[in-house]
C-alpha cells in the first residue's frame, strides 16, 4: 500500500486487532450489496470508506421521494434516476479508489446464479422474503457466506449466514411467507434511523468476515428495538438439510418480473380504462377498508387479506385494475392473483392512486 492508502486508512490500521493485513485483504474483497434502499445506503458507504477494493451496486429502482427520509446517499435532485447508477457516482466520488460496479437489474432466479458467482461475499438489504430466499439459495449453492438484515417500524435484525458451515436463512425461517399475511415496512413503516443502525452493522459483520477479525453473527440472529434502545440475542441452529440445496425454484408467491411486463399502468393508463367505454372491475386495497375516493370516482377497498376470499367472485374475461395508495398492496396482489390463479387480464397501477390525489 502506498503512502496516500495508508492516510486513509490509518484510523483502522492503528486498530491492534486490525493492522495492514486486514486493509489488504479488504483491498482484495469484493462485496455484492443487493438493494442500494435505506440498508443498502449505509452497507455501501461504510464498505468504501473502509477500502473494500470492488463493490457491487444491484438495484432495478429509481429514486423515489418516499426514499429520501431514510436512503440517505441520495438527494431531491435524483428524484427518478436509477439508484444503482446514483449510488455509485457517489461512491466513486467518496473513494475513487474503489471499483464500484452497479448492476441496474432486479435480481431473479435467472441471473442470481451468474451475478453472485462474481463476488466473494453478498450482502442482503433487499425489503422483501422473496428476494432474501433467493439470495440465501444462490449463497449456498455457490458457497459464498452472506449478511442479511431487515427492519420494521421501530425494529431490525441481522445475522450472518453460510459461512464457515454454519447456518443458512432457511434454518431461521424454513419457508417463505405468504406476503399477503408478512407487512413489509413499505405497508407499515420504519423509523429512518432504524436501517441506518442496521445497514452500519451489516457492514461491520462483512468486514469481519472479510478480514477474519473478531466473532461473526453466524448462529446468531441480533434483533435490534429503537423504542427501548436495547438488543436481544437468539440462537439460529443448523439444519444440515439446508446445506444441500443444488438448485434455484419459482416459489408459490414469487414471479419474475418477466411475468408482470405489461401489467403494470401508469395514471395515464388508468384513466383512459376506467372513463372508456368498456369498464374494468376495479379492487381497491386499504388496511382500514375504508372507500378510496378520488376525482368523481369511489371505489370500495378491503385489506389485502381478504384478497383471498374473494377470487371467485372475479371475473376472468374482464379487466381487473387494482388500486392502493401507494402501489404496494396492489402490487403484491397482481403477483397473488397472476403466480396462484393465472389471471391474464389484470392490471396494476403502479406507484398507487396517491400520485392523481397529489396532483389535483
């Protein structure tokens, strides 16, 4: 390392436990983070900071405001613009030395395979169990250890999985749940500073993994509680089972995005369907059940659910459009309806009926 690495990093060079060793073979790391949203900022900015020699940015995303408050690499002025892209001009502006490599793609059971194979270690900050369980598969069937983190409201976890024969994602949570009974944070909420304390720790657990130093979250699952300011701790055992996965599946609740192309409608979109001459059936989704209005339209909603009790009464040779507020619920029911009923002719708005209320 030359005179100006060493200025850099000497902070944690001077660390006993740490030393030029570990610097070095941060250098030599390359590190996958999936999800460049509110844990993904702080896993990013900490790695390169720290000297991890290539990064790798994957997020499919643009910048939304309802980001901002939390996905702190990023500014009103990026409003729309892909997050790997924006991640990375940042991250290359915070330590050019670092080789950052964004990938603007979602991942899926097509690709995981070939993009995880590139990387030494991943990083899990995705907000969904679809996306978890597709990263843990692929880190066992390729034998990369991975962190995975999540956080909800007031609330987060972590642990370290796959490493050195320890335990897998699916030794905590066998199957995936039915995201119709699972909230993600973007139904319920999160405290911005919750994933900042999160993602900070999964950047930590990397770099031990990375440099050998210390004792890793392997076996143990770290939750974390921002009301009371306080960490408990849970053992995560090995199941041997979960060591012998050799392929990737389709899971019951999970469809590529490849099978949503075209169901997704803009305001556009929507407005032409429900004033035109043939009316789509519209289910509105909302956790109170409360009618959602907007212009001189009124449509009843029902919690998410409910969605189950009522696919008979559908119809299957009409178009359905389904509405929320902000695109999420509606968004998991498209998935709901097209992956376990196969209806051809349903239709989500997407980002919700928020955007023509706001725009009124």
């Amino acid at each position: 390392m030359n005179k100006n690495l060493i200025d850099r990093y000497i902070r944690q060079i001077r660390v006993p436990e740490f030393g030029v060793l570990a610097q070095g073979k941060l250098r030599d790391a390359k590190v996958l983070v999936v999800g460049a949203g509110a844990l993904g900022c702080p896993v990013l900015m900490y790695l390169t900071a720290a000297g991890v020699g290539t990064i790798g940015v994957l997020d499919g995303d643009e910048v939304d405001i309802t980001n901002l408050h939390r996905q702190v690499i990023y500014a009103n002025n990026d409003i729309g613009k892909p997050k790997a892209l924006v991640a990375s001009d940042r991250l290359k502006a915070m330590n050019p030395d670092a080789n950052v490599v964004p990938h603007l793609v979602r991942l899926h059971k097509g690709n995981a395979l070939d993009l995880l194979s590139k990387y030494d270690l991943v990083v899990d900050c995705t907000d969904n169990f679809p996306s978890k369980f597709l990263v843990n598969d692929a880190c066992v069937i390729l034998g990369k250890p991975c962190v995975i983190g999540g956080v909800l409201q007031f609330s987060g976890q972590l642990s370290v999985y796959n490493y050195q024969g320890g335990p897998t994602y699916r030794c905590l949570i066998q199957e995936e749940p039915d995201p119709l009974e699972a909230p993600s944070c973007a139904e319920v909420g999160v405290i911005g500073m919750v994933p900042g304390i999160i993602g900070t720790m999964q950047a930590l657990e990397a770099v031990k993994i990375i440099t050998g130093v210390g004792n890793t979250l392997s076996g143990r699952l770290l939750n974390f509680n921002g009301l009371t300011m306080s960490f408990t701790e849970f053992e995560v055992a090995l199941i041997p089972e979960n060591l012998k996965i050799k392929e990737l599946f389709d899971r019951e609740f999970t469809c590529s995005d490849d099978l949503l192309l075209g169901r997704e409608i803009d305001i556009d979109a929507f407005l032409e369907m429900i004033n035109g001459d043939e009316k789509p059936a519209v289910l509105a989704f909302a956790d109170d059940g409360k009618p959602i209005k907007v212009l001189a339209f009124q449509w009843d909603a029902m919690p998410l659910y409910e969605l189950p009790n009522t696919v008979s009464a559908l119809p299957q040779n009409s178009d359905i459009i389904l509405i929320c507020e902000y695109g999420i619920k509606s968004r998991i029911a498209l998935r709901y309806l097209v992956e376990k009923h196969h209806f051809h002719r349903v239709y989500n708005l997407k980002n919700g009926i928020a955007q023509l209320r706001n725009n009124l």
